[in-house]
C-alpha cells in the first residue's frame, strides 16, 4: 500500500467522537476511477475500511484518499450514461416549474460536464464548482461556465462577491465525497441567499445497505448519509432539511431540501407535500435499526455471501468455457472486480460509452475497457452488468443481444441471470 496519499481518521467527521466501530472491511483496492493507459502504470491500492460513529452514527470511510489523486483527472462523465442524462434534464424541468424564477441564480458544486446546469433555460444564470478541468472543459462546450477549484470557504465568498449569493446551491452525489464537511457547510451556508435552497442528491445509507451493494464503497465516497444525519447536518449550520424524497437513481438516493432556519417561508412553495417525508423517513430508520448495530452486520454478511456467490458464477463460466465481458465499466464495477479477485480470465473486455475510458485498463485487474462497437460486433455468451443501476435501460437497449440467445449477469442486488 502507497503511504503518502492516505490518512487515518480516528474521529468523526461530523462530531469529533473517537469511538468508532469497523464493521466492514474490503481490503486494499485501488481507487475505483483510475483507469489506466498502460498496464504498467501506478494502480497503488489503499485500504477500504467503513465505520459508524458511536456519537451521532454518522457512517463513512476510516482513511480519505488525497483527493488531488482522486479528482483532478476524473474518467466520469455524467453524460455518458443516457439515463442518468434524461434523470438530470427531467429534474431541471422541475426545478423550473417548482422553484425557479426568472433571472435567479443557480451554482452547482460537482458540476461534472454540466449535464445539469446546461438545460436550464435562458432566463436562469448558472455556474458550475468543480476541481476536474478535464471534464469541465465538457461543459464549458455547452456554455455552462465552470470555475475548476475545489468548494472552498473562499471559492463561495469569491462568487458571492463577482455574482452574489445564489438562489439555489445545488450538490449531486459529491456531498458524500467531501472530508471536510465544516467547510463545505460554511461555504453554502455563506453563499445561500437568505430565502435560497440548498438542494442536494445523495445514494441513500438504508437502500446501500438493504441491497448489500458494497461497491458503492470506494475512496470517493467518504461519507453515506440517512435522513436522521442529515438533518443534524443542516441544524449544525443554523439550516434545516425541510424536504426529502427518495428517488430511484444511482441504485437508490435520496433529494433533499435544505434552508437557512431564517427563511419566511420554511419549507418553500411547492415543495409542502414532501416535507412529511422528513418525518417519515426518520420513523423508518429508526424502524430498521439504524443507530444501532445489526443492518451493519448483516450488511457485512450480504456482502460476502454476494461475492460469493458472484465468483462461483464466474469460475463456473471460466470452466465451461463460456466468453464474459464486462458491460459498463463504473467505478462501482471497479469494487466489485477487485473485491471479488475477477481477472481477465474470467471477464474478458469490458464495454463503455465513455471515450475517456475506451482503450484504458482497470485499476487492479487488468481487463481492457472497450467501446461498445466490439460487444455488438462479437456477442459474447454472458455480459456482466457492472453498471447495474440502469439494468431496465440498458436491457430495452440490448434486446438484439439477447434475442441471439445473449444473457446479462445482473449481479446486484440479487445475483440474477436474465
Ligand atoms: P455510473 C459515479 O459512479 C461516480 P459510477 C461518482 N463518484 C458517484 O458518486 C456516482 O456516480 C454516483 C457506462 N455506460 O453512472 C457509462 C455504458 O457503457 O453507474 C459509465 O462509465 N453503457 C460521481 O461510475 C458507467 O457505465 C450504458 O448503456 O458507479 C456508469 O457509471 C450506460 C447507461 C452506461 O456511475
Ligand atoms: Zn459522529
């Protein structure tokens, strides 16, 4: 293990508490974005340990990887994935019909290549925050301008200062990616205007855990967080979570709306009907036990009844003979190859969308990463789903593959053959 880039934490990140209790541990893997150009290139492996703190029962990762190493350069592309396209262009229409008003201000934190921010329309101003200038310059191609820093305290008193504050702060799936929360809470909490919404989609900690979906867990994913924690969360900054829906994406995630407590109106027009689900969210998790130790547990145990399972599949097929490609090649399929030990012997390309990632290799196994032109070209006889979470897309999408008598391994939640 490289020593350099990691650091151990012995104390919760949102409350400081030292009692911390390990309840799962996937080894040494590499980190799970790090496709490389050559085999021989650095893919150095850094522990992948998850604890809940015993305080507040905020759950995340014991070490943070330097996260120059793990965003500066970044191989994912939001927009490669059309589901997740249409997800974002669905949710700027309903930002505009529910909240949005002519000439308001929106700033994205982990922008991406603006698969958001470049389909509201005209009317609204927009800027995007994110540190990888690689997928950045992506969206600037659509006009979305994007400062390439990571969100700072100062990077939010800069923008308040050119732009003013924002009337909507949004933040998708890069809340959990972020150390050091403080900051990040300072730095929205300064640039909200005072009746402004902080909008936030996160993967949701009960829906991880229910479907034992350990690759969800990789070095970019510090913190999972419940509705119980992130209500604490905004409370800490004088804010409040006024409203939450769960929603289907990225393998279950939650939307959540949060306000400074000052705001004339506390929940916000439009939005009444969801802030129940505060409250009945929380009578969930604390229904499922979450503050307490089992779903840990037996989460620990799903995992490696799943990788389990999984391997003995894949040994089946190797002995058989059979030909295996990989379908998708998502961070998340980069933790469950490296955890499950697959190889190249077992699953011979894998096929994606992404140019950046085509011609690369996976970071610990070593199996090339092809565009999808040589799967249509050369059907094998088993596609591995990695990129699980668009399983009903991505069926529709191959129906020819699997009329030639094709069939997915769909190995998540339940390990599935189809
Ligand atoms: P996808 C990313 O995780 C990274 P990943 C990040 N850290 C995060 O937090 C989560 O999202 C939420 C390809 N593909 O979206 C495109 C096909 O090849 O599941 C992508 O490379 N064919 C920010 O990486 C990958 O699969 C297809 O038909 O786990 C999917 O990656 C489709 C639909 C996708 O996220
Ligand atoms: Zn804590």
């Amino acid at each position: 293990m490289a020593t350099e880039n990691v650091t151990t934490n012995d104390r919760c990140r949102v409350c400081g508490e030292s009692a911390l209790w390990e309840f799962l541990d996937l080894g040494l893997i590499p980190p799970a974005n790090k496709f490389r150009a050559e085999l021989d290139d650095e893919a150095d492996p850094y522990p992948l340990v998850v604890v809940k703190c015993q305080n507040c029962h905020h759950v995340q990762l014991k070490h943070t990887v330097d996260r120059e190493l793990l965003f500066s350069k970044y191989h994912y592309y939001s927009s490669n994935s059309g589901p997740l396209q249409a997800h974002f262009q669905e949710y700027a229409q309903e930002l505009e019909s529910s909240l949005l008003e002519h000439d308001d201000f929106v700033v994205e934190i982990g922008s991406n290549d603006g698969v958001l921010l470049r389909e509201f329309g005209d009317s609204i101003n927009v800027l995007g925050i994110d540190p990888a200038e690689n997928v950045a310059a992506e969206a600037s191609k659509y006009g979305v301008e994007t400062i390439t820093k990571f969100f700072s305290t100062d990077v939010a008193n800069e923008v308040r200062r050119t732009d003013g504050k924002a009337d909507v702060v949004l933040a998708n799936n890069v809340v959990g990616h972020i150390d050091n929360i403080d900051e990040l809470m300072r730095g929205i909490s300064s640039l909200l205007a005072e009746e402004g919404h902080f909008i936030m989609e996160v993967r949701y900690l009960p829906d991880l855990l229910n479907t034992g979906a350990f690759e969800s867990i990789y070095h970019e994913h510090i913190s999972y967080f419940s509705v119980h924690s992130l209500k604490k969360l905004a409370e800490e900054y004088d804010m409040e979570l006024t409203a939450v829906e769960r929603i289907d994406i990225h393998g279950g995630s939650i939307r959540a709306y949060i306000r400074h407590k000052s705001s004339k109106n506390a929940v916000g027009s439009g939005l009444e009907f969801k802030k129940d689900y505060v409250a009945d969210l929380i009578d969930f998790e604390v229904g499922i036990g979450l503050s307490e130790t089992s779903p840990y547990a037996e989460f620990a145990d799903l995992t490696e009844r799943r990788r389990d399972r999984i391997q003995a599949l894949l040994r089946r097929l190797e002995k058989s003979n059979k030909s295996v490609v990989g379908y998708g090649a998502p961070a998340k399929g980069n933790v469950l190859l490296n955890y499950c030990g697959i190889s190249s012997d077992q699953v011979q390309y894998i096929t994606d969308t992404t140019p950046m990632k085509q011609g690369t290799y996976t970071p610990g196994t070593d199996i090339p990463v092809c565009s999808p032109e040589k799967f249509v070209n050369d059907y094998p006889d088993y596609a591995l789903l990695l990129a699980w979470n668009y399983r009903q897309a991505i069926l529709e999408q191959e129906a020819d593959y699997r009329e030639e008598g094709g069939r997915f391994i769909i190995p998540a939640p339940y390990l599935d053959v189809v």
